[in-house]
C-alpha cells in the first residue's frame, strides 16, 4: 500500500503529539533513559550496530561534531552525525555523508512506528534519538558522530558506547537542569563517559578538573587534555576563512590550518577536534593530521554546518550566530566588537529559561536593537525583553516576528553598517529561513 502521508503531515503529528524541549522546556524532559531503551529494544537495538564517538558539553559541541563528521568523510568513512536542534528542516538532525535522510524516510519511520510512539510516550528528542540510530544502522555508517542533547549522563544520546567520548568546555547554562556550579555541571557531562574508553577535553579549569579525574578514574577511561597537545596562533582572516599555525605541542610539529568556521572561539574547538584526530589515529582509523587540514577547509559544505558566525552578506555585513548563553555570546561580543561599521545593528532574541539580564549585560550600549521572539512557545516575549534591555541601557523596538525585526533592520543600514544576529538557535533559524 502507497503512504499518501506528506512529510509536513508527519512532522506536525511528531511537533504536536511529542513534548519537545526546544518549544516548550524543561517540561519536555524525561528524567532517565528508560523511554529511549524501550524505543531501541523495539527497533532492534540499532545503537550497537555502528561505531560512534560521543560529544558533550557546554558550547562548541555543534562546531566539534561537524568538524569530526567532514574529517571522517574526508578519509573516505561512511559516516553519521546527530546533532540538536534544526535550524530550519528537521532533518538537519541526521545526516549521512553530509545530506539528511530523506523526507520519505521519516515520514515511512513515523508511519511504521506510530504504535510504538503511542505506546511509550517518548519525548521528541527520545524519538529523534531513536530514529537516528536506526537510520545510522541500516546505513551501516562506518562510524557515527553523535552530539548530545543537553547535560550527558541522562541525555538520550547516552545509551551508547562510544570508541571515544569528547567533553568540549563547562560553562554556565540550564543551572535549573544541570546544577548551579561548574562542578555540578561537569559532573552531568561526565556521564557520557564510558569504562575504558578515552575522553578529551576540550577546556580545562580548576573547578571541573577534579570532576573529569574522579569519573577517569572509576571508569578506567584514559583521558586526553586538548590544551596539553594542541596551541594555535591565528595569522589571518576574512569573511570565509580564519587561517591558523597549529603547535603540536607533543610533537613540537607546526602545521597551517584554514577553516570555514570563522568564529574566533573556533580556536578552542580546533584544538579539541585536532586531539580527538590523534586519539582515533592511535586507536586504528585511518586518520592523520594532514588530512584532517584538508578536511578543515570544508566543513560547512561537507556538514551543512549554519549559524556559526556566518557570513550572510558582506554588504552590508550581515552576520549571525546562534550563541545563547553568558559563555557563548561573550566571545561572540567580542568579535563583534573588531566588526569594522559605520553604525551597528543587532536582531535579538532569547528563550524564557536562560539568564537573560545577565546576557543583556554583556551587549554594548551603542548599537540599534530590534528585539525579537521565535514563533515557539518557549519564546521570550520581545515585549518583556525591550523592558529588560532598557534596564540594561539597550535602546530599540520590539517586533513580533523575526522576519520583521531583521526587515526592519535591514531597511535601516547603510552600505557601511553591520547587523547581528544572535540569541538563540530560532533566532538564527527564522533569520536563516528568509535567505537573506
């Protein structure tokens, strides 16, 4: 029999019947892995089926997952990679060899399935978890990379074992979710670490390091410091390309690296990815550094990478960047600041459960705003955030859509002014849908 199902049809019953955390927050979460077991045990187990790695922690997992997916790929391995949330197409969340299943695939998934989502009651995420193991599985991806949701230890994703765990970097988010200190956050992400498999880690500081030796310890698991291996010294850049000269510090080797990822934080992100490639090289796949260079120069069209201090246009200079928390947007501020404009623009953002008088903080007073909300539930009003910027000293007007908020903007700039961007993934992905 023909399945007359459209895919918007299968994503509207997926949004609608699923409590999903992106719109709606912590009510969405399930407090344990049970549900994604359960989901698993009906599909035939596909989570041990491929071989993975496994990426957490606070910012720069998206970047780090995509960066690992385009060097596999690169080294000729079939290859998998899970990432949350979507900007755009729900799809965006599995992709082989770069491109997402197909529209027929989810939508034969959900069809076959729906017994099971009725039955169990999972989450969005839970399910989305589901549906990518298994897509890896009957692929037969060679290897699988596979970004955590949110915290690790309970993180659906977490019913894996990994040949090699990454943690990037702890900062403050989800404090209601995570905990309210470094530790505690760090604790959470070190769930993702499995007996005897090795870790990296991305970021070092005094109050996780503790953390990360302890859980190494009671898992037998050896762990890699990414700033111990890798130093890097950036020599230029552009809107396309940041161009860096890599100290192997193990080797005392220096090596050229060119990127698509501009952001200037991606220099954190490098160092891990480039110690993750020296791990996986000891532990037998066909990687070296020197490939992992080339590799480098291509991960958004490689990946589908979006939204990390992208270049939408270069005049007038139109940028955006899905940094959400106090960590993430301080870089991002920053490197806004060395933006070169005549006057400075920037389309803002937030969700409800983020610490957005903090963030606010951080913002400087000399730009135009024009605050914004995603069209999801979880949204900030722009109303209640134009009230919060002003108490920030943040000048603009509110807009009750992203699309009108950037029109707006862009209407308003000059040949030689700048616009950010930025505040959230729905920010960015609603920007990102206009095509600008």
């Amino acid at each position: 029999m023909v399945n007359t199902t459209t895919y918007q049809q299968t994503l509207d019953y997926l949004f609608s019947r699923l409590p999903m955390f992106s719109r709606i927050g912590k009510a969405a979460l399930k407090p344990d892995l049970t549900n994604t077991l359960k989901l698993c045990a009906a599909l035939g187990d596909p989570q041990h089926k491929f071989k993975s790695v496994h990426i957490a922690g606070t910012n720069g997992k998206g970047s780090t997952s995509h960066s690992l997916a385009a060097i596999f790929q690169h080294a000729g391995y079939k290859t998998g990679l899970y990432t949350s949330p979507h900007l755009i197409d729900f799809r965006e969340r599995i992709r082989i060899n770069g491109a997402p299943v197909s529209e027929q695939w989810v939508v034969d998934f959900v069809e076959r399935n729906k017994y099971l989502i009725e039955e169990i009651n999972p989450s969005f995420f839970e399910i989305t978890v589901a549906m990518a193991f298994l897509a890896f599985a009957e692929e037969g991806v060679d290897i699988a990379i596979i970004e955590t949701g949110l915290g690790g230890r309970l993180d659906s994703t977490n019913i894996i074992t990994p040949v090699l765990s990454v943690i990037t970097n702890i900062s403050f988010d989800h404090k209601d979710l995570l905990g309210d200190t470094l530790a505690q956050i760090a604790s959470e992400k070190a769930g993702i670490m499995k007996h005897n498999v090795p870790v990296v880690i991305g970021e070092q500081h005094d109050e996780t390091e503790k953390v990360f030796f302890e859980h190494s310890v009671l898992n037998q698991s050896p762990v890699y410091y990414a700033e111990s291996h890798w130093d890097m010294v950036r020599v230029k850049q552009d809107p396309r390309y940041q161009y860096y000269k890599a100290v192997n510090k193990v080797k005392q080797e220096l090596i050229d690296i060119q990127t698509d990822l501009t952001g200037n934080y991606q220099q954190y992100n490098l160092k891990t990815v480039l110690t993750a490639v020296d791990v996986l090289s000891f532990l037998g796949f066909d990687l070296s550094i020197v490939e992992a260079t080339e590799a480098l120069k291509n991960v958004k069209k490689a990946t589908g990478l979006m939204g990390r201090w992208d270049w939408l246009k270069e005049q007038p200079v139109i940028i955006c960047d899905v940094a959400h928390n106090t960590a993430g947007l301080t870089n991002v501020l920053q490197q806004w600041s060395q933006v070169a404009a005549d006057k400075k623009h920037i389309v803002l953002g937030f969700v409800k459960d983020k610490e957005v008088a903090e963030a606010l903080a951080l913002f400087p007073k000399d730009a135009t705003y024009y605050f914004c909300n995603a069209q999801i539930q979880r949204a900030l009003p722009a109303t209640d955030l134009k009230e919060m910027a002003a108490t920030a000293n943040l000048a603009g007007e509110s807009y009750l859509t992203v699309k009108d908020a950037v029109n707006t903007a862009i209407s308003n700039m000059g040949e030689s002014d700048a616009l950010l961007i930025t505040g959230s993934f729905f920010i960015v992905g609603e920007a990102l849908e206009m095509e600008l």
